[in-house]
C-alpha cells in the first residue's frame, strides 16, 4: 500500500460470483468490515469476500469518482480491468 494514498477504490469478488466495488480512506479497516459482514449490506449476504484490486487515490473526491467510473461499467469491462492488473 502507498503510504501517500489518501483514498482507495477497491473490487471485491463475492461469494456468488459478483463484483462489489467501492471506496474507503482505510482500506484494512474496510475489508475486515466486509469480511465481518458490517460494511453493506450487498456483501454481508455474499460472503466470504475476497480483495480482487485496489488502486491508491490522492484524494477522497478522485475516489468517488474512480468508484463510480468502474461501477458504470460493464461486468466484461471490470474483469477485464482486474485482469490487467499486475499480480
């Protein structure tokens, strides 16, 4: 994790298949949330999760954009996007 990123936009395959994106300025803290099955209530019943792709943002508002631009897409789109990531 880069210490300089105030904000992450992350993906989350769920249990069922699906792909849960969303952002945080706490990205452990947010994923164990998920985990636990308090961070929404889209995950909760979808567990377990697992972190598929995160991308360190300079700011709060970059993410809520970037949160938004991959939710728009397509689900080919964001498999794709996570499978251009490097491992």
């Amino acid at each position: 994790m880069a210490p300089e990123a105030e904000a992450w936009v992350y993906v989350l395959r769920c249990a069922d298949g699906s792909l849960y994106t969303g952002w945080t300025v706490d990205l452990e803290r947010r994923l164990a949330a998920h985990g636990a099955g308090t961070a929404s209530r889209y995950t909760r019943s979808r567990r377990p999760v697992t972190l598929a792709a995160s991308w360190p943002m300079p700011d709060r508002t970059a993410a809520r954009r970037e949160e938004a631009r991959i939710k728009a897409l397509p689900r080919a789109a964001k498999l794709a996007l996570l499978s251009s990531r490097p491992r």
